[in-house]
C-alpha cells in the first residue's frame, strides 16, 4: 500500500502556495497518497479515524482525486476545479479564457495555440493553469515557455471521441 499522509494547516498552507490559480482556501481535509497524488475528503471521518482505515484496509481511493503535486507546483484535477471554483480569486493570473474554437480543440484532447492577443494578456502566466470557456472551468492545461500554446492535461475519458 502506498503511503498515507493527511496534511495537517501547515502542510495545506505550503501545498495551496503550489496551486498558482489563486486559491486562498481548501474546505476540505487533503490526503496525500503515495509521492504526488493528493485527495480531498469532505466526510464525518476524524483523523484518527481516517489513519485507523488506512491501517486496516488498502484503501487508497477516499475522496476526490483533487491534484498531482511535484516539486514546486501542483496541478488541479478537473473535478478539483469545480469544486473550488468559488474559492478562486476572479482574476487570477494563471486562469485563461478560450475562444468557443479553442474550446472545441480542448475537448478534443488539442494543445490549443493562443493568439497574439491572449499571448499579451497572458505573459504573466507560468506553469499549471485553469481554462476557461465563459463562466466555466474546462480543465487544467501547462502554458508554454513561450507564452503560445497550452498543453491539454484533460483526461482521455472526458475527451469528444472522433
């Protein structure tokens, strides 16, 4: 089994810095299973509680999947997303708007080519990103070094077939 490690306030401060999308709070407990995969567990479950479950039984998959950390960034699942959507600050810097084409490459699974314009108003971006499309969140996506492109992160499962 892989390791089990609920993240304690300091742990989910340090780990909320990762997520570059302007978050300011997670209302959930984060469970970090194995190296990079974090989980969040919104149920009646205390800590102790939670450890003695892990203890006894192999179970790895409590809660949300909500996001893969590395070294100095994390990136948000899609229903990750969605369910902090109204802990995101408005204008965050890594929070991108698509054009209704770009959404449609997006969900075709398409790295999507910004234009010139969205390459300024975008400049600033670095790293993981949330794209959206209108009021709505479509995924998580890596802006390139160069500010043109951002790279699809969205699941093949919740990808359009062709």
């Amino acid at each position: 089994m892989a390791s089990v490690n609920i993240l304690d306030k300091t742990k989910k401060a340090k780990f909320i810095e990762k997520i570059s999308i302007g978050i300011e709070k997670i209302p959930y407990l984060l469970i970090k299973i194995g190296g990079e995969r974090i989980r969040a567990y919104s149920g009646s479950f205390s800590t102790d509680e939670l450890y003695k479950i892990f203890s006894l039984l192999p179970v790895e998959g409590c809660g949300l999947y909500f996001a893969k950390e590395f070294d100095d960034d994390a990136r948000l699942s899609l229903d990750a997303l969605h369910s902090v959507k109204n802990e995101i600050i408005k204008n965050g810097k890594n929070i991108i708007e698509v054009s209704e084409k770009q959404e449609q490459d997006w969900f075709y699974g398409k790295t999507i080519e910004l234009d010139e314009e969205q390459q300024k108003k975008y400049q600033d971006a670095v790293g993981f990103v949330a794209v959206k499309s209108g009021e709505d969140f479509i995924g998580t996506g890596k802006i390139s070094a160069d500010k043109k492109s951002i790279a699809n992160f969205l699941p093949k499962e919740r990808r359009v077939r062709s």
